[in-house]
C-alpha cells in the first residue's frame, strides 16, 4: 500500500452517493508534507517525460499542481470556473459537468498562457466520471499543445473517466484507485499497482 493509500485508510471518510472525503488532509485543509510526496511522486512517473507546463482546474487541483511545479519547475496554470456566458474571445472554454456539486461550469484559460509548443501535464486531485479531465484535454487541445501526461491523486476506479480516458490513449497515472467503497461500513478497496 502507497503512502496515499494509507493516508486515505486513516483519514479518508466514505459518504453516500460514491463521494470519498479527504478535506482533512487534501481538499480543505491540506496537509503540506503529503502535497509534497503527490507532487514527487508524480515526477517519479512522469521521468523523462517533456513537461513545460502543468495545467490543473480550481479549486483543489491547485494544490497538488503546485506541489508537482516544484519539481518540473515548470509554472502551474488552472483552468477557472466561470458561469458567465459572456466570455471574451481571448479565452479557450470548455464545459464541465461537476460530479460533486451536479452543477455545469464553463471552465476558462488565457489563450495567452496555453502556446502550440507546450507540452502539458494535467493534475487533478479526483478522477470520477471524466468530466472535468475532458474540460482539460479539450481546452489543451483547443491551444494546438501536446498532452504530455495525466496525473491525478486519487482516481475512483468504479467510475468510467479512467476507463474513458486510458481508451483514448492519454497516459494516465493515478497515486491511489479506488476500486470500491461502502459508507455504511466506511470501508475502502483500492486497485493493485
Ligand atoms: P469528474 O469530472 O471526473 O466526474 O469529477 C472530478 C471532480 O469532481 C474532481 O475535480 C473533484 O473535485 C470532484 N470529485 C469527484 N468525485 C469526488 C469524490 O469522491 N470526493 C471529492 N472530494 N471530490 C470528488
């Protein structure tokens, strides 16, 4: 078991309806030293890949992205929630559906900060339905630049965005999979790696 793994095991609280809470260490309060060892162990994964820009979405991606810049020491861009409809035309949009929140949000980035030549790694703290990943892929694919990679902390196995996102052929590293849960007895099975 990974350390991620662990921390989830102690800290981790199953809710109903498939949502797994981790604002103790992760989301809302943030555990600094874990940030830190997301963001190594990306870096682990992702060696002698080309990065020049991780790209994640607020709020919570923001944390483990910078975490990872640390060691790319490449700038960390996130993708702003908007649910305004009036967007200039130097934004590149896409919409996401929240699993979370069951709300959609437009989702914006700076056409400035997103060039052809980039080669972008996407954080993300949770990885359900794909929802918010393919907001990501999308508005990168939208600047011309290159997905290098895929890293998310903690990928809900039971639900299709891994499934839907490795089928399209992007590398996709997830730190901890979950591969079932139960709030009644708050257990959590996680994915051999
Ligand atoms: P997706 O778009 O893949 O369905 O959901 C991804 C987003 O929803 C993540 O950015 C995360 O903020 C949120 N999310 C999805 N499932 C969970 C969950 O079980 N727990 C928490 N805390 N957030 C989740």
């Amino acid at each position: 078991m990974n350390f991620l793994e662990e921390r989830i095991l102690k800290d981790g609280i199953v809710k109903e309806g498939n949502v797994l809470k981790v604002d103790s260490f992760l989301n809302h309060q943030m555990d600094v030293e874990l940030l830190d060892r997301i963001g190594e162990e990306f870096y682990r994964r992702f060696e002698g890949v080309r990065v020049t820009k991780i790209l994640t979405i607020e709020a919570s991606g923001i944390a483990i992205a910078c975490a990872a810049a640390k060691y790319f020491q490449v700038p960390v861009l996130f993708a702003k929630k908007s649910k305004s409809v009036n967007i200039e035309g130097d934004m590149y949009v896409a919409e996401v559906e929240s699993f979370t929140h069951k709300c959609k949000n437009q989702v914006i980035v700076s056409r400035k900060f997103l060039l052809p030549e980039d080669q972008v790694l996407i954080i993300d703290d949770f990885l359900a339905n794909g929802c918010a990943l393919q907001g990501l892929v999308s508005i990168t694919e939208m600047a011309g630049a290159t997905v290098a990679g895929i890293g998310i902390a903690i990928e809900k196995g039971f639900q299709i965005g891994g499934r839907v996102i490795r089928n399209l052929g992007y590398p996709l590293e997830s730190i901890a999979i979950v591969d079932g849960m139960d709030a009644k007895s708050g257990t959590v099975t996680f994915r051999a790696q």
